[in-house]
C-alpha cells in the first residue's frame, strides 16, 4: 500500500490462463481478474486503457475495441493481440448483449461462455442442435454476466450449467 496516498500499488505480473477455443472475452477476463485476485479497474489501469474492460465484460463493444488497446491488454495478460481478438464478434456479427444465452452441452464439455451464444444470428448450438438456453430451466433466473460465472452454475438455485443440457430442446 502506498502510505501517501492511501491507494494500493498494482504489480501486473499475471498468472496467464490460456482461453478456450471460442470463449468470449467476458467470460475470458473474468477467469483472469479471479485468478489474478484482480479487478476491471486494476486491469484498465496495468494496460493502460481505462475502465472500458467493465464495459467489454457486459458486451458492451461500442466503440469497438482498438488494435492499440488489444495490444495493451494481450501485453498484461501474456497472450497474442490476435487470440483477445478471437473472443470477440467476427466483423459484420451483431451481438446480443442481453439476454445471456448458454448451451449446457458445451459446457459440459468446455466449461466456458463461447461468443457465438450472443450473435444476433445464432439462437440454438450447431455442435448439439439445441436452442440456446436464457434463462435457468429450473428456476427461470436470467443468467449472469460470463465474467460472474466462477462455479459454472445459476446463481439463484446453484443448478450446474451442464444439468441444463437435458432441458434443452432440438432446434
């Protein structure tokens, strides 16, 4: 803690997670801010860009996010520009914030938010043909940010995200 001004000093040495194959960035950076014991603030502050990682874990990319602070990032994170970019929406594809949308079979075979759930275009799982779930079966509760998502399960009545698969429906 730095006695003068009464704010904690950050070191942004990191303990690098490797992203899994078309995971989105807000379910990325929450893995990372847990891991790390972090927050969106300390994190915009070590890249050097602010506070707009709070905006990117709700899926809020407008502006889309630049090359430069790609970069910045990639650098705290210790992974390729290229691979943050991989978490983001293609170029053309609309995103969907909201709701949060989750297939219970992929995650019970990766456990992660993927992208592709909150395309605009995209409402069932091409990998297991079933709709796209957005809320819990069980409880109704509407599902968390991804960055939320530490114990892969909903947050009202705990029922696991790979439970959910059996609810889904053929789409």
């Amino acid at each position: 803690m730095n006695e003068d001004s009464g704010l904690y000093d950050f070191d942004p040495w990191c303990i690098a997670l490797e992203p899994f194959e078309g995971e989105s960035i807000s379910h990325y950076l929450g893995r990372v801010e847990r891991a790390n014991e972090w927050t969106s603030y300390l994190v915009g502050k070590a890249a050097g860009i602010g506070s707009v990682i709070a905006r990117w874990k709700r899926f809020h990319l407008n502006p889309f996010p630049t090359q430069v602070q790609l970069e910045a990032l990639a650098h705290i994170l210790e992974i390729s520009p290229d691979r943050l970019s991989e978490m983001l929406p293609k170029l053309g594809e609309s995103m969907k914030p909201k709701p949060i949308r989750l297939c219970g079979a992929c995650f019970a075979e990766v456990p992660c938010h993927k992208i592709e759930w909150q395309y605009q275009s995209v409402w069932k799982c091409d990998r297991h043909n079933l709709k796209l779930l957005s809320k819990c079966p069980n409880c109704e509760a509407m599902f968390k940010i991804p960055a939320l998502w530490e114990h892969g399960r909903c947050s009202r009545c705990h029922m696991l995200f790979k439970q959910m698969q059996d609810f889904q429906k053929a789409g």
